[in-house]
C-alpha cells in the first residue's frame, strides 16, 4: 500500500502516529460542514446525546455548548480517536459531562431507547450495513428522538470517485440512498437538506 493511501485509510479508523496526525486534520477540516449541519439542531431538544464515530472530537465540545445540560457519550471504535477526544476535551471529560465508548456502531452496548440524540458527522460512510447500524441507531433512541447525518459528499460528485479507489471500505451515499436506508431501519420522519452547489448534505431522522 503506497504512503497516500496508508495516510488516508486513516480517514476510516485512525491508528498510530499517521492517525493522531489525521485525527488533528479532520478536527479542522471538518469544522466547517460540521457547523452547517449542526444549525438544523435548532428546536431540537436533548439533554442525553450519543456522538457516534467522534473522531478527533472536535464535535463533542460544540455539542455540549449548544446543549448546556446534556451528557454526552462519545463513541468510535479507534482507541486513537477516543484518546484525542479526550485530550481536546478533558474538562468536560472531568466534569462528567463526556464520557467516551470504545464500540462498533453496528453493535452498540447500550440499553434501548438511551438517547434523545445521535448524532454522526462524516462517518457512515463507514457503517456496517448500512441499515444494520442505522436499527442499531434506532434501538438506541428513545421514541420522539432525533438522529442527525452529516455528509460533505453527496454520491453526486464526480471529483469524489477517486476517494473510493483511495479509501478502503468508503461508501459515499445518495440523500435517496440515505432515506431508503433509514427507512428500512425503521425511522419514520425523515427531513434531508441537500446543499446540491456544495455537494454536502444533512439529513434529520425521528
Ligand atoms: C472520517 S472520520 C470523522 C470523524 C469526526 N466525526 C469528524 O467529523 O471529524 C470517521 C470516524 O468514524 C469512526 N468509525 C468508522 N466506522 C465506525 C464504526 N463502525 N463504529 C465506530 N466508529 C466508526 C472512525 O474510527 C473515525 O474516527
């Protein structure tokens, strides 16, 4: 595998010092597709939240501030990811307001109906399934709740083909492809909110 793409398979789980190193670039990269889906929260209410496929955690403080009450459970399955979330976001950690879980989306080890919100932001492209993780989701949200998407690729952007041959494992999705999933998973309430000039889209699941 050449050094571009051991580099950029860390996109998908971030290891070692190449991954701590991607785990700093997401933080920024991401910010900015981040904070436009994070606008549509607004009239949604949560005071229990799980942030799934954190990452370097940039999120998880951006969250807790526009939800000054809420917890928060920070999940990804890289051991990388969990350690600079914490690193970025130690008093919130101390605080009991964070709380970090090394787990698969797909098998989430947490009773049924937990959360008021979930929250993903450039990560299913990775997911199992996808609608064995989105159920998994589902089960996790209480009823009424809402499971938020953010996606800076849109399915619908040539430019993006090459990060498939790059990135093992990257399914980048459709908004259909995306509603028809979580349809399957069982959500009923599906808002999409395609920016078709970026190519980003955010989708509201209830
Ligand atoms: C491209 S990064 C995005 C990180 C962060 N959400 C952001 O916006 O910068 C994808 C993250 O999802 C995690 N991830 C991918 N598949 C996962 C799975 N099945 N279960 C848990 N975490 C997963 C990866 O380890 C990685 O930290």
């Amino acid at each position: 595998m050449g050094l571009l793409r051991t580099y950029f398979n860390n996109t998908r789980k971030p290891e070692g010092p190449l991954g701590r190193s991607m785990l700093s670039g997401m933080n920024r990269e991401h910010a900015r597709v981040s904070d436009w889906g994070m606008a549509h929260l607004r009239g949604v209410q949560a005071s229990r939240i799980v942030e799934l496929g954190c990452g370097g955690g940039r999120n998880v403080g951006e969250l807790l501030q526009r939800y000054p009450n809420a917890h928060l459970v920070a999940v990804d399955y890289s051991s990388e990811s969990l350690a600079k979330t914490a690193r970025l976001n130690g008093p919130l950690v101390a605080q009991g307001r964070c709380e970090l879980l090394e787990a698969d989306v797909s098998q989430l080890p947490m009773d049924d109906a937990t959360f008021d919100l979930a929250t993903a932001f450039e990560t299913v492209y990775f997911w199992p399934g996808p609608v064995r993780s989105f159920a998994e989701v589902r089960r996790v949200i209480a009823p009424g709740g809402t499971f938020l998407i953010v996606n800076e690729s849109d399915g619908m952007n040539p430019a993006d083909e090459k990060w498939k041959r790059i990135i093992d494992g990257l399914n980048i999705y459709t908004p259909d492809q995306l509603r028809g999933f979580l349809n399957q998973a069982g959500f009923s309430h599906i808002e999409v909110d395609h920016d078709r000039k970026a190519h980003r889209l955010c989708v509201l699941a209830r």
